[in-house]
C-alpha cells in the first residue's frame, strides 16, 4: 500500500512539470452560508534553494508575471523581474470573475507555483498575473458585522460592498507570551452537561468531538444562540468546507434572533465561509479568514471575541489535499507531514491578550468515531476543553450526545471553579463510571442478583443520565420541546439533590429533556397526574409476551435464558429433544435419532415451567408419505411429549406440514389429557404445502378441518407464522375472510427477522405496513404473544446488534396496539366468560351485583334526561293538587331514586332562569322493593341523602293492587323501573310492568316506554369451547330449567357474556321481538320470529348474539346494538343462543333463525333451532334446543 501510495504522488509530482492548461470548475456566487478550515503559512513552503545556484531577486508590488502551467487548483506562474514571497496574493488579470493565487514554492526558473482561492476555469497559458505584494487581505471591523464574506473577503450575501476602512492579512504572528492574559474564567453556556462537567474557559479553545450524525453542528448552533446572543461582544463563525443549506439555516436563524441586522447597525456577528464545493485552497484559508476578523476585535477595539469553527477536520482534509497537489509525500493514514505545524500556527493565534480575548468553539468530525486519528488528534494539545459526543448515548435518544467520562476540561480545578461545583462534578463521573462497571452483571445475572447498594447506585445513575440531556432552542421544531438555558448555579443544585438521595421517589422518565431541576418536579407531578388518569381510566400497562425460537447455534439454553431475558424476551421456544435431535435428518428406514438431551437440572422446575414453550422435532411427521417415517415419528412424538411433561413444560409447538394431517389429529387426541397445550404453527401462504386439494380453499380452512379432527379441543390453539407474501385471506381489505381469525384462539403470532425492514426516519427495524396492520388486527388481547425467529443469521452478533432493535420495535408494536389496549380494563376480566342471566324475581340480588350495576353512569345519565323530560311533559297538564306521583319499580339500593331526586332538582333550578318552566306542583317519590336486604339500603339512603323525602314499600310491583286500593299509595303518574336483561326481555320485565297495569291512571307514562331485540350470527370457536367445557363439568349448582337435570344440557341454554374471540358472520342485525309499556291491550308477551341471515362462504357458525335496543322516553333511548351501540355503557353485555354444534358452510348459505318465547302460568322460556338448505337443494332443520324450558327456565315466582 505505501509503494503505490509513494508512486502515486511522485507521479503526481512530475505532472506538475509539464505546461499545460485545464479547465476546472467555476467559482461559486451563492451568499450562502459555507464551514472552514485553515492551513499554515508553512504548508505551501518549500525550500527551492537547493535547485537554485542564486537568490532569485525578490518581486516589488505590482510585478507582472505569466501563467505557464494549470493543473487543476495549482497554476505556475513565471516572473522575468523577481519572484514574490511566500505567501503572497497574486491576481489574474482579464478575467471577468476575481481570481487569487497564493504563492506555495519556489520552483527555480523565476517560477512559482500556486495555489488557487477559486476554480481555474477559462485560465489559460501565458495569461497576466500581478503580485499585490502582500498576502491575501480581507476587510475586517465594524463593517463586517452581520455580513457574509468568502476566503478573499469578498461580499456573497448579496447585499453589495462592505465599505471596510480597514484591512488585515490572513497570516499573522501568533502573539507574544508577554502580551498574553493568563487568567480563567468560566464561560456559561446553559448547557448541563458542559458548564458541569467540562466547563469552558474564557479565552479558550474548545473542541467538539464527534463521528456523523451525533449533533455537532447543532451543539454549536445552540451554543450561538446561548452565548453569542447573550454575549457582550462580537462573534465570528468560520465555515469551513459547509454545507450550502446549513449555512443558509444558520444565517436565517441569526436574522431571526437579532443576532444579525439586516437594516440597522446592531449586527453582532460576522460570517465567514469556504462552501463544501470550493477548491482546496480557498478550504484551506477559510479558517485564517475568519481568524483575521476576529483578531482585529480583540487587538483594535479590546473585545473579548467568540470563534466558532465548524469544522476542524475539513480544514486537515483541505491541508491534505493542497499538500498532495503539491506533490509532497503523505504522512500517517494520508495526511500531510506538516499536519502539527499547520494546526499550531492556526490555533496559537486564538489566545486571550490584556487587550481582549478569543474564545474559541470548533467542531472535530472524527473519522469512523476513532479518536486517534491524526486528524483529532492532533487537535488535543491545543485544546482547553474537550466535549466529546458519543453514538452510544444518541442511540439512547439522550441529546446532546456528549460522553460525561470523555469529555475533560483544563479548569475543571477546585481553584477555578470551586470546591461544591469540582465535587458535585466528579461525584456524578464517579457514579456513572460506577454503573457502567455494573452493566456487564446486570445484562448476565438481571438487576436482582445485584445489592441493595448497587441498585440505589444504578436507579441513581439512570436519573442522571437522563437529567444530562436537554431540549435545545435550535432544535425545537424538530424534538416539539421548547429550549431551556439552564444557568451554572441550577445545574450544580440539580445534581446535588439527586447525588444526595433528594429525587430517589421521582421516576426516571421526569429527568428526560428537562431544564432545570424544578423542571423536573413539574414533570413528575404531570405524571402522577397522567398514572391517576391512567388508574381512573381503567387501563394499566401490561408486559408484552414475546419470545424467541430458537437456532442450531443455541446451544446452552441456561445463557441463552440469562442473555434473552436481558435483552427484553419473556420466553424461549426450545426443541423439547435438545438441537441435535431437533435438527437430525431421517435419510432410509432403519434411521435412529439421536436420544432426548435436554437435562432437566439445568434449571429450576418452575423456570422450565414459566420461561419455556417446546418445539416437536422437525423430522416427526405422522402423515408422511413414507411409512417406515410415519411410524416412527408416533413412537417419537409420545416419546418427546412424556418428556416435556417430565420437566414440567406446559406448551408444545407443532408445526403443520399438509393439508391433511389425519395421524396427527389421533396422536393430538390420544395425548391431550397429558395436560399439556398444543399450539400449531401455520404459515400466511398456502403455497408453502405445496399441491393442495381443490376442496381446500385457504389457510383457515386447513386449521378448520384439522380442529375438527381434534374435536374442537380447548387445548388446541393455533399461531401463525407471518410469511413475506401474505395469502389473499390476511388481506386487511379482504375483511369477511380475515375477521374469521378473530374467532379463533391465536395464541402467538411468528416473526422471522427477514421480515423486518429499516425505517425510514429512524433507521430502526420495522414491519412493513401490511405486516404491521395485520399483526395490530390479530392481537386483540395480551394474553396473546409474538414470537421472533431467524431463518439465516446464525451468530452472537446478530442477537447482540440487530436482535435488541428488533425486541424493541415488537415492544412498540404491540404497547401502540389499541385493541390490547382496549381488553387492559376490569371488564377483561369478563372476556368470554359465560355467565347465566340473571332471574331476579325468583333470586334476590345481592350488593355487589347492585354495585356493579350503580357504577355505570352512561345508563342512570340517560334515564335522568328521560325522567326530567317525563316530569316536564306531567307538570304541563293539568295536575292535581297533589303533585306528580312518582313510583320507582325494582329500585334496589336506590340509583333510579337519585336520579328522579337530580332530574327533578335540575328543573326547579330551571325555572328559576326560565319563565317557561312552570312548577307549581310537588313530587312524591315511591321506591318498591321486594328484596328486604335492599331496603335496609333504600332506608339508609333516604335518612342520610335524601332527607326522608322518599316513600319506601316493601313489596312485589306485582302486589301494589292491596296498597291502592287501601288508599295507602296514590295511583301514579310515572312509572321508572331498569328490569331489562340483555336479551331486553329476559329477566321478564314484560310481565312484572304487566302486573302494574291495573293501578295505572289513563295517562301513566312509562320509563322504558318500548324495547326491541335483536339477533346476529356469530363465529367463535373459543365460545363454543366454553359451553362445552360446561357441558362435560358436572355442576353443583342447581338446576335453572324445568329439569332437574345438570350435566349434558350447556348447550341449551342463553349466556352472558362479553364477548372478545369472535366475529359476526353477517353484516345485518335483525330485530326479533317488540314489546311496548302500558300494555294498555293486555296482549300476550308470547312471541315467535324467523329471521334470515346470508352468510359468506367457507364460515362456521356457532351460534346467534342477542342485543336489544329501548326507548326510555320519545327519543331518549338506550343500546346494546353492534352499529349503534351508547357510549361508554357497560351495564349490559349481549347474550348468546349457542346451537349444539358447529355448522360449517362452504358456500354462500341463507340461514334462518326461529325463536319462540314460551310462556304457562310459572314461568317463561326460549326455543330456537336453524334452517337452511344444503348444496343438495334440501332443507335441513337443526333440532329445537331447550324444548319445553327443559334447561332454562325464567320463573315468575
């Protein structure tokens, strides 16, 4: 490598003998903002002497000479009279744009060699060269203020001339050590992790550390805006090699911070720029440019000056460059050999005098984040302060990246900053040194093997780190949080509480991207605000479940748990015969698998338990083609399963390899008592079995079929593998094939990594959208888990690098669910679970039940508009003198009371303000209660809240007759009573409002007035799971239908419940049943109803949910319909009317619904059964199920 590095350059530098022109690029005109370098006056010097038997004679101003060679930026230019110094400024005549060359070597044969501040293009050979007799000189004072000028001094904002009185070279002697100030003074910046850690000094230099992308340029900026806004004098910023839109943002955001003026004379800062498509030279000088500016502040007018320089490293790049075009011989990693001289006698110019000061900020891009690099490093010696930003902590999402044990600071010194500032400082290294020293357990072991000390030190820690990163003001349209300048002494405050123990009980996440330390006060209490919020709202976090399957390389399944865990995997799926056996190919018959090898004293029972899914062997596979296979893979299959049930595994993962898997189904059915759940993996593409029978339609009716071998087991579940081209039925718009999933019990959901993809924005790994949609449709509860899986990478690398990305994205996914997030409240306790309505006539409730019904507001909302709307309409007619009487029917402990008590106090508050509302009447209350338990409540509510206002009965509604007719209760003139059920009728509130017909006035209203219901089909294979699983238990509780009979009759009876593994099968709800109140025509409350469903192809239908809609008053109304379902209600969950099996259509098919309500003189009851026709054209019937109330039964006593 360095052979053809030297014959390179030594080519180059032969090329530079010849005569030749070339064109090259053109000088840039845009005003733009541009960051800069700058070189030595030593880096072009080179000694000519020794080609050269005199001493030329030396040029005078104004000497002309002739271009005889251009390559590229370097032209030679003869002189026939003498040549000009080193370093001199010579201008190109007859040419329409300006063009500087700076004297670089003395070549022998009067000529020099030079380099060019802008492109060569259009300069030819022989073309007129001046020397000006002096180096490059630029306009500096007063008058550069708010301008923007290049290398040469040229105006590029386009805002005309500058107008200087007063020009200075861009080389310059650094000043004499006796004119030098040597005192310290801090320099605030607002910055936390700066002004605590590694203060800046006045007068100082002060490098910023960084690879791409780690926020150097906006660390800067930000400091512009802290420091030079906010400081006394004036500020230049040096833009070496920039980029054309950050140097357009930066000047705009000075504009807009009145750092810049654009029509006064109050500019504070200078601009100087070389743009990123300059020529080397012109990179090369920038940084003396802007240099020479602020020098003239600090030496003419005594100012103390701010140097921002961004960026360092491209002044070495440009030195570099102009080094090689010279033809001399790099140094290390290809740098030139003059790097330490030009560096230092850039940087020993910027010092601080007794007439003022130069405070220096440069920004040091570190190749490849390697700190010995020549470049940076070169850098060190000179610097007073090092800020260096790590990538470590951006991945972290802490801004501003800067490392709190890399960066260091000359005057970090208890004698320049103090002794609680230099112990407060060092206390917080220590501790953060301490937890990185205790990251290593923590990944191995977890934070519980970890002492009480090192915990405290680690919570701790994690609250600093985090107190370390700030919102800035330059970046706040991009973080949406607003910018806080944090002074010295709230920075050293904040520590010093959290070091000492004051922020222990605060969260860490208050610490993130706050200000000062009140800031972070505020933040906590916001949320303690959000978790009560959170906690009132009913929906606590949970942990995701997501597990990892693992690979031939994941030999020891003890590291493997301690490593997972680590990174955020909650369980592993691990083959149950160990890796070896698991991978074993079966070649001819004969073949013997390696034996069982997963010892079970690895580890703890209950870890084998709780951290551990099974995964059959590969190989086993019943349905084979080949016998000698399938038989010994049953003899395995029992075989692997005695051993998981051995080390106490609960799951085990099978993967499904046909169509058709008939031997399986059998082994599944032989081995389902072993206690053991059986979880089938699946994949989203059919074509991944190959050739499939044409009556196989899709990947759900595979699963169908073979659960139906398994005779719908409880223990069977399925998980699906997400494969990279989805089938047409996981197709988010295909969505009467997709929500057939819904009914199914999914209990994992398969990741391969190849799955994932890079975002956009973040870089992070991500699903792709349809992938993502879907897994956000399938997750509906969190019992549900995700698994993660590699089909290629088989190292350590991948699961430390790319693996804790991808947990983290799954975590996100599934945290963002909504549908998860929505089963995280008290009513998931409900999901699915069967319950037997309730009879209340026949039982009396008890007070939980009555609590449960009082917490829901929604209902008891309604009904008080409904009742102040009744009481309205009464008090409009011509009433009595009596007042409006009032009966609450069924009124339990009371809610129904308070709301006549509330609808009728909202009125007479109305009638102050409203001459329309009239009340010149009272209202008596009456509350019936046939349950003597509840009307010790009703009796405490009306001594304590309702002021003996309320009229208590115990009695049956039924029984009112006795006490009007004995004149002891008046005839009323509303009736308000809430005895629906969740089928509307079935708790019999038809016959108990019929029972008070007889004491009704003519024109008695009725709260609820009417009520309908309604019927829909349904699939769920879990509800039918469970009514199974009821009908195979024998029960001890009694009978609820005219048998006596328990056991064997699950199946015909109506449920309770909230339902959650389902889908609906038709897009219609049909109403059923109607009944309206007074029943002023004492019509019968028996009923019949067909009603007509069409559903889709290749569904199983379970059976038939029920809801009901009811009108309380006109249209203040009540719903438990699926498309119009109240708000925020939760009094009533749908019932269900199962049929005695599944019914599986494969084509479209209208079925019909028939449901009769029944009622003798003791009690009331459904019958129900199907119809429909076959793909024979004949009509089949299911048989009628609870015939004659046999298993349910609703008393009327």
């Amino acid at each position: 490598m360095a052979s053809r590095t030297f014959s390179r350059f030594a080519s180059n530098f032969r090329l530079f003998g010849s005569v030749m022109a070339t064109n090259l690029s053109g000088r840039s005109h845009c005003f733009v903002a541009k960051k800069s370098l700058s070189t030595s006056p030593l880096v072009y010097a080179t000694a000519a002497a020794a080609s050269q038997p005199t001493t030329p004679k030396a040029a005078v101003k104004g000497t002309k000479g002739r271009v005889v060679a251009v390559i590229g930026a370097v032209v030679d230019v003869q002189f026939d009279e003498g040549l000009p110094p080193i370093l001199n400024a010579l201008e190109v005549q007859n040419r329409a744009s300006r063009l500087i060359l700076e004297v670089a070597q003395h070549l022998g044969d009067n000529v020099v060699r030079t380099i060019a501040m802008d492109g060569t293009e259009g300069l030819i050979r022989g073309q007129e060269v001046v020397d000006t007799g002096d180096p490059i000189k630029i306009p500096v004072g007063p008058e550069t203020l708010g301008r923007i000028i290049n290398v040469i001094g040229e105006p590029i904002d386009e805002r005309g001339p500058i107008g200087a009185k007063n020009y200075a070279p861009i080389h310059a002697d650094a000043p004499e050590f006796v004119e030098m100030n040597v005192e310290q003074e801090i320099l605030v910046t607002g910055i936390k992790v700066v002004d605590l850690l590694a203060p800046y000094s006045k007068g100082g230099k002060i490098g910023l550390f960084g690879g791409a992308g780690v926020g150097k340029t906006v660390l800067i900026m930000e400091l512009i805006n802290n420091v030079a806004k906010a400081h006394g004098g004036f500020s230049v910023f040096a833009g070496v090699g920039e980029r054309t839109r950050e140097g357009n943002d930066l000047y705009h955001e000075m504009i807009e911070g009145g750092v810049i003026d654009l029509k006064g004379k109050n500019s504070k800062v200078s601009l100087v720029y070389g743009q990123m498509n300059e020529p080397p030279g012109a990179r090369a000088r920038v940084c003396l440019t802007g240099l020479s500016v602020a020098e003239y502040f600090r030496d003419k007018e005594g100012q103390d000056v701010l140097l921002f320089i961004d960026n360092i490293f491209r002044f070495t790049q440009a030195g570099s460059e102009v080094s090689a075009l010279l033809g001399r011989i790099p140094s290390a990693v290809g740098y030139q050999p003059t790097l330490a001289t030009d560096m230092g006698s850039m940087q020993e110019r910027i010092t601080t005098t007794k007439k003022g000061s130069i405070t220096s900020v440069q920004a040091i891009y570190v190749p490849a984040d390697d700190l010995t690099d020549p470049a940076p490093a070169t850098t060190f010696a000179h610097l007073d302060a090092t800020t260096v930003l790590s990538r470590g902590i951006a991945e972290l999402g802490i801004y501003p990246a800067v490392d709190p044990l890399d960066s260091t600071s000359r005057i970090m010194d208890p004698n320049i900053v103090g002794n609680r500032h230099y112990d407060i400082a060092r206390g917080v290294q220590k501790i953060l040194q301490d937890y990185k020293s205790l990251q290593d357990i923590i990944a191995i072991l977890g934070m519980d093997e970890l002492s009480e000390d090192d915990k405290l030190t680690v919570s701790r820690a994690r609250k600093i780190q985090r107190y370390l990163s700030q919102p800035f003001q330059v970046a706040e349209v991009f973080t949406g949080h607003k910018g806080k300048f944090v002074t010295l002494e709230q920075t050293i405050d904040g520590f010093e509480s959290i070091l000492k123990g004051e922020m222990d009980h605060i969260p860490e996440v208050a610490f993130y991207m706050q200000g000062a330390i009140d800031d972070v006060h505020k933040k906590a209490d916001e949320l303690a605000k959000q978790s009560e919020q959170m906690i009132s709202s009913e929906k606590p976090q949970f942990p995701p479940s997501i597990g990892w399957m693992a690979k031939h390389l994941d030999k020891n399944i003890v590291r493997l748990c301690k490593e997972y865990g680590g990174i955020g995997f909650t369980f592993l799926v691990y083959p149950a015969g160990g890796l070896r056996r698991f991978f074993w190919k079966p070649k001819i018959s004969g073949d013997c698998p390696p034996p069982i090898h997963l010892p079970d004293q690895q580890m703890n029972t209950e870890h084998w338990s709780k951290y551990i899914m099974c995964r059959l062997s590969d190989w086993i596979d019943p349905d084979s083609s080949e016998p000698w296979l399938a038989s010994l893979s049953v003899d395995h299959f029992c075989q692997e399963l005695e051993y998981m049930r051995y080390l106490g595994v609960h799951k085990v993962l099978i993967v499904l390899k046909h169509f058709a898997s008939p031997r399986l189904a059998n082994l599944v059915n032989q081995n389902r008592l072993f206690g053991i759940d059986f979880l089938f993996l699946l994949p989203t593409k059919i074509s991944n079995f190959g050739t499939v029978a044409d009556c196989v339609m899709d990947i759900w009716t595979i699963w169908r079929d073979f659960r139906t071998l398994c005779t719908n087991s409880s223990r069977l579940s399925v998980a699906l593998s997400l494969t990279a081209d989805l089938d047409s039925e996981f197709d988010l718009h295909n969505n009467l094939s997709l929500r057939r999933w819904l009914a199914e019990p999914i209990s994992s959901l398969f990741l391969d990594h190849s799955l994932f993809i890079s975002d956009e924005n973040t870089s992070s790994p991500t699903l792709p959208n349809a992938h993502r949609m879907l897994v956000n449709y399938l997750l509906s509860n969190c019992r549900q888990s995700v698994v993660l899986s590699s089909s290629s990478v088989q190292s350590d690398h991948f699961a430390n690098c790319e693996l804790k990305q991808m947990v983290l994205s799954t975590k996100q996914l599934i945290l963002s669910n909504e549908n998860i997030c929505k089963s995280e409240n008290p009513m998931s306790g409900y999901f699915d679970l069967l319950q037997t309505p309730l009879q209340p006539l026949s039982d009396n409730l008890d007070s939980a039940v009555y609590q449960t019904f009082e917490q829901d507001n929604a209902k008891y909302e309604h009904y008080q508009m409904a009742i102040k709307a009744a009481l309205l309409e009464l008090s409009q007619r011509q009433m009595e003198s009596g007042g409006i009487v009032v009966f609450v029917l069924g009124a339990g402990r009371g809610p129904l009371v308070q709301a006549a008590i509330n609808a009728r106090d909202e009125l007479e508050r109305e009638k102050k303000h409203s001459e329309q509302c009239c009340l010149n009447w009272k209202m008596k209350l009456i509350a019936v209660e046939k349950n003597r338990n509840a009307i010790l409540s009703l009796k405490y509510c009306n001594e304590e809240r309702w002021a003996n206002s309320v009229q208590i009965v115990h009695s049956d509604m039924r029984s009112l007759s006795t006490f009007v007719d004995s004149k002891v209760l008046e005839r009323p003139d509303l009736i308000i009573s809430e005895l629906l059920g969740s089928f509307g009728d079935n708790e019999l509130c038809p016959e108990c409002l019929d029972g008070v017909s007889p004491i009704l006035k003519p024109g008695t209203i009725c709260i609820p007035q009417n009520y309908t219901n309604f019927i829909t089909p349904i699939q769920s294979l879990h509800l039918h799971q469970s009514v199974a699983t009821l009908d195979q238990c024998k029960s001890e509780e009694q009978s609820v239908g005219r048998s006596k009979k328990v056991f064997g009759c699950a199946f015909d009876r109506s449920y309770v419940v909230c339902m959650d593994q389902f889908c609906y099968l038709a897009e219609n709800v049909e109403p059923c049943f109607r009944f309206t109140h007074p029943n002023k025509e004492g019509s019968s409350n028996s009923r019949q109803s067909k009603v007509h469903f069409e559903l889709p192809p290749n569904c199983e239908l379970m059976g038939f949910s029920a809801h009901f809609e009811v009108n309380l008053f006109k249209d203040i109304c009540l719903s438990t319909h699926p498309l119009r379902f109240t708000e925020n209600m939760h009094s009533w969950f749908p019932a269900l009317f199962p049929l005695r099996r599944l019914f599986h259509f494969r084509d479209t098919t209208t079925v019909t619904f028939n449901i009769h309500r029944k009622i003798d003189s003791d009690g009331c009851w459904y019958e129900w059964n199907i119809e429909y026709k076959g793909s024979d054209g004949q009509t089949t019937r299911s048989e009628i199920q609870n015939e004659r109330g046999e298993s349910q039964y609703m008393k009327l006593r």
